[in-house]
C-alpha cells in the first residue's frame, strides 16, 4: 500500500514539475482573447467559429484542443485575431503556420492596390508559438496585443 501511495505522490510531482518547468499554464482562450483585445479598437473584430476557422485558414477546429477566431469587423478592414491551443505542437505548428502564411499572402493581394493603409497593416501581423499556443493577429495594436499574449500564458 505504501508503494503505491509513494507512486502516486511521485507521479504528481512529476506532473507538476513538467508543467512548472515547461514555463506555460493551461489557459482559457476565450479569457486569453479578451485580454489580448483590450489593448486594441474590439469593434473592428467579430467572434468567428469553426466555420469561419476552414473558410479564412482551411484549418479543422476539431484537430485542436481549442480555438478563438476574431476576423475584420467589415469587408474594409484587415483586423483578425486568431489563437489555437495545439494538440501536438510537434506536428501541427508547420501546418498552421502555412496557413497564416497563406491567409497573410491573401489579404496582402485583395488590398495592396486596393487599400494601402489596410495592406501596411497586413504586412506589420505578430505572429508567436510558445509552447502549444499560436497567436496571430492582425491589427493597429498587433505588437501589444501580442506583448498581452506572452504575457497572459506565462
């Protein structure tokens, strides 16, 4: 019986350690996005969904533990916001990075001679993946909501 309560208390520790020493907590995203909004104009955002995810980015929400999509609040403007926990950074970030790769090339098309002042913003996006999370915004305030991001998930 002893054996085995000391195997349990090593397992936790073991758990606890991974998580303190792997340097990110388990977040909620829908919590993790409001505060990255709050350094930004939310009015120029929309909440989007599973549907939005595949349309903008052809990703599956379901190959992820969790997603929030933000996208422009108009066809004239560029804001978008999107976070995905990761499953498995391992295999899945090279896949979402191409395509916001792609998503950027998009939106730097459709207004690069259309809309100069949306394609400056295009082009200055923050990208960062640390740990299983990936943020990608598009914004004005796209340095500080990501300066909120790494802050948040610390």
């Amino acid at each position: 019986m002893k054996v085995k309560k000391l195997l349990i208390m090593f397992l936790c520790a073991i758990f606890i350690f991974s998580n303190i020493a792997c340097g990110y907590k388990d977040v909620s995203l829908s919590n993790l996005a409001e505060e990255v909004l709050s350094v930004t104009d939310e009015s120029k955002f929309v909440l989007g969904d599973s549907k939005t995810l595949r349309r903008y980015y052809g990703l599956n929400s379901n190959d992820y533990d969790e997603v929030i999509i933000y996208t422009p609040s108009s066809t004239m403007e560029v804001s978008e916001l999107l976070i995905i926990k990761m499953k498995d950074s391992s295999l899945q970030a090279d896949t979402i990075e191409e395509s916001i790769d792609n998503r950027i090339q998009t939106q730097s098309d459709n207004f690069k001679d259309y809309a100069p002042e949306q394609y400056g913003i295009v082009q200055n996006y923050e990208l960062s993946i640390k740990g299983n999370y990936v943020f990608f915004a598009i914004s004005n305030d796209a340095q500080d909501m990501k300066k909120k991001f790494k802050n948040y998930i610390k």
